[in-house]
C-alpha cells in the first residue's frame, strides 16, 4: 500500500464530514484527471448516476468546486460532456494493489443499469495507472500497472481495438520465465504512464484533461456529494 491512498482497500467506515458549499452559479468545465480516480458512464441523466453510485449528502455544485472537492475527500457528478457522466473523487476504488476486486463488479453492474461502464485511475507519486470497461454486464477490459514496485497488476481481456491503434504493447512482467531475464536489458520497453490512461480514456470515451477546452451549449451544475454507497455492497 502507498501512503497518498487510504490504508483499506474498503470504504473508511466513517464518512468524511459533509462539505457545505454556498450557493454555486454554473461555470464552464474544469479539467481534471491526473492524480485522481474517475468512472464514466454514456448517460446525460446526472440523477441517474446519482441514484446509481448512491451519493449521500448530495448538493448542487459548480466544476470549480465539485473538482476542487473531489481532490480532497468528497466525490463529484460532472454534468454531462459529449454524453458522458463522470463521477470522480480520490477516496474512489481502486485504491490498491487488487483492483480486479474493487472495480469488476462495480463496473458489471453499472454497465447494467446504463449499458456501459469505465474506470480510470492515475496517480504519477508512485506510478499507479489504471483503465477498464464492462459492456452489458460484462468486463471487457481491465488493466492495471504498479511502475513503483514494476508490478502489472491487472491484464484481463484482449485490447480493444482502441489500445491497439494506440499502439499499447505493455510487456506483463508475470508471463516472462527466469531465463528471460535479459528481456529487461532492451530499450525498446513499453510501460504504461499517465498520458496512456489519458489517451485510452480519450479513445474510450472522454478524457477530463480535455474538459478545460470543452465549451458546452449550457452551463449546469453538477452534484457534489460526501461519498458513494455504491462500493459498501461489495466491500461490506
């Protein structure tokens, strides 16, 4: 476990205390992404994400606040771009070195309810990166890389042809014997970083390091909110 992540890969059992805001008037979107965990959804029904992630203490909320906040402890519903919902916060999973357990069933179900869903985490410190996708209930895709300890963590399901055309090749450390240890003395090897996460999101759906360039047809809020009740049922 890393020190910037909570120690647990289950929810604190204390909700951090609710942020109270004043009143928000509706500003463009903010850009946002590195250093942080977001789950995307292809919805423009922001209650519906609301509903789904079961958000508790939930208030309305300008871009510059709900990221502002969602940096700290409290997690934030973007209004939608380009048909995407994003719902992001640093205390989201995964939060660990077992992220096919923190994320995989959360995503089926998701993808469930709105037909497809995402994940995506990054954090530069100690070279975390993550990206999946679960398409009618079923993951699709799921990558997780450690660069820290050099760890692949995560490597279920074919690239999609997505990654592929980014030309995504991550050697898995795990499938190599002992005797190919001069595999490492190449410069030609590939390890994911967080402009990968970025890119892959971009591919997939959106990539919220674009968002400070987006200018959409009306400013809304988005809904902040102290936690998310989604990820109790699975990490009781």
């Amino acid at each position: 476990m890393w020190p910037f992540r909570r120690k647990s890969s289950r929810p604190a059992p204390t909700p951090p205390a609710v942020v109270e805001l004043p009143p928000q008037e509706p500003d463009d979107p903010f850009g946002f992404g590195y250093k942080n965990t977001w789950w995307a959804v292809p919805s423009v029904d922001m209650q519906a994400v609301v509903t789904a992630f079961g958000l508790q203490n939930s208030q309305p909320a300008n871009w510059r606040s709900g990221i502002a906040n969602a940096y700290d402890r409290s997690v934030f519903v973007t209004p939608a771009v380009d048909g995407w919902t994003l719902v992001t916060g640093f205390e989201l999973p995964p939060s660990n070195n077992d992220v096919r357990r923190e994320v995989a069933q959360p995503l089926e179900e998701l993808s469930q309810t709105f037909g497809e869903a995402q994940v995506f985490s990054t954090h530069r410190i100690v070279d975390y990166h993550v990206w999946a996708k679960a398409v009618q209930g079923k993951l699709i895709r799921g990558y997780g890389y450690l660069g820290e300890s050099g760890e692949t963590l995560w490597n279920a399901g074919d690239l999609t042809p997505e990654e592929q055309s980014l030309g995504i090749a991550f050697v898995d450390e795990r499938s190599l014997k002992d005797e190919e240890e001069s595999y490492w003395e190449r410069d030609d090897i590939q390890t994911a970083s967080e402009d990968d996460v970025m890119n892959v999101a971009r591919a997939w759906s959106v990539a919220p390091c674009d968002f400070k360039n987006y200018k959409p047809r009306e400013r809304k809020l988005g809904i902040l909110g102290s936690h998310s009740e989604l990820f109790t049922r699975f990490f009781p």
